[in-house]
C-alpha cells in the first residue's frame, strides 16, 4: 500500500513494538499531527469483557471539545416543547418525529427524552438502537431536565460505549490544545473506563490502549502510566 510522504515521516517516529508512557504518547502525538487541519485525537481502549457486560455512559471532559453543530433531538410534548426550544433543541416533536425515523431519518446527533415519552418512542430501538442514538437513563438522555440535558451536550459532553468486542473508542481532544490539556482529557477518559469496570469481572479489565490522530499512525500506550 501507497503511503503519502508527510504518513512515512511521522509513522517513522514511532516504535510499533513498544508501549509509551501517556505523556511521551502524546507528546508524540503532537509532532505527527502535522495535517492541515486541526486533527481530532482518538483513544481506543480494549477491554476483557464478557458478552453479559455493558459499558455505556457520557462524560463531560476536563477540556471539553468545540464541536460544531452538535443537532439535538428533543421527544416531548405539552409544556416540555417550548422548554426545549428555548434551550436551542434543533428537532422537537412527538408522534411526528417517531413517524420521519421509522421511515429512515436519523440526521441528528443526540436524542433527549422525558420519561412520558418513554413508551411511545420504545419501538424505535431498531432505528436508533444500533447507532447508539436510543435515548437512556444511564447516559442522562432520558430527563424532565431537557434545558439541562441540551445545555451539556451543546457544550461537550459525551456519550461513549463499548462495541461487542469490548472496545471503546472515543474522540478525547484535538491536536490544537496543548499536551497538558490533552494528557488531562485522557487521564480523565481513562479513569472513568476504569470507574465502569464490572464488579463481577475476572482477570485483566484493560487489554490495550492506543492513541491516534485523524491522519496519523497508532501509538500504543502503557495503562500503567495513566495517573488514578
């Protein structure tokens, strides 16, 4: 395979066979993020997990990331409606948003509930179920709060979850902040992934960590050397 002169160069600072201190990681992580862009910075953590354990919540981090745009979706009815437009939700409705998703459309990032709505939009888990777009109480979606609830997640906050093979992948900085901003975003992320470890769990919970930027190669980190 082909590579572009700018990967070869950065990819050559890198020794694939070891595993670097979180703060050597990202300090590498900085000198490869050498695109034209503001990269985002990715951590993807391998867990032991067994098919019974789900690991699923949102974390607001330390420094929070810009995210532009971010669409919120708001399922409420009666006096809720015009709470949710007053906070800045981009789709509000009822029957008539259960109506457009059952027919495909999911052009939305985040999806708020209040609790009454519950029963209506339950036969949607086969639309939004597999894109992670389901509203739920432990990922602070479904709320009377829908101000609150709008607020956090225009300003950052994050839903993250592991796959079937247990891994957790999570956009956790961009290459624009500073490495102490991102070691802190990333010692936060990773102490929340260890806060969910199951309490039935056998064995090693962590199998691997990596870190990467949008166009930069992998860099395998030591868990260890991530701060309680």
């Amino acid at each position: 395979m082909k590579v572009s002169k700018r990967f070869a160069n950065v990819d050559g600072k890198i020794d694939k066979n070891k595993q670097y201190d979180i703060s050597e990681a990202v300090k590498l992580l900085k000198e490869c993020s050498t695109a034209k862009f503001d990269e985002s910075i990715d951590i993807a953590i391998n867990l032991n997990l067994k098919a019974k354990h789900t690991i699923r919540d949102t974390l607001t981090l330390p420094n929070p990331i810009a995210v532009a745009n971010v669409r919120v979706l708001v399922f409420a009815e009666g006096e809720t409606v015009e709470e949710a437009k007053a906070a800045g939700a981009d789709f509000i409705g009822s029957d008539d948003l259960i109506e457009k998703i059952e027919g495909g459309w999911t052009d939305f990032d985040v999806a708020i509930a209040t609790p009454a709505m519950m029963k209506k939009i339950s036969k949607l888990g086969k639309h939004l179920g597999r894109k992670g777009l389901m509203p739920n109480p432990k990922t602070g979606t479904v709320t009377q709060d829908v101000k609150k609830a709008i607020a956090e997640f225009k300003k950052g906050k994050q839903e993250f979850r592991a796959n079937k093979q247990g891994v957790v992948h999570q956009r956790i900085a961009k290459s624009s902040m500073t490495e102490a901003m991102i070691l802190e975003n990333a010692n936060a992320f990773y102490k929340e992934i260890m806060r969910k470890k199951p309490s039935d769990l056998k064995g090693k919970y962590v199998l691997s960590i990596a870190l990467s930027s949008t166009m930069g190669p992998g860099i395998k980190v030591n868990y260890q050397s991530f701060s309680d």
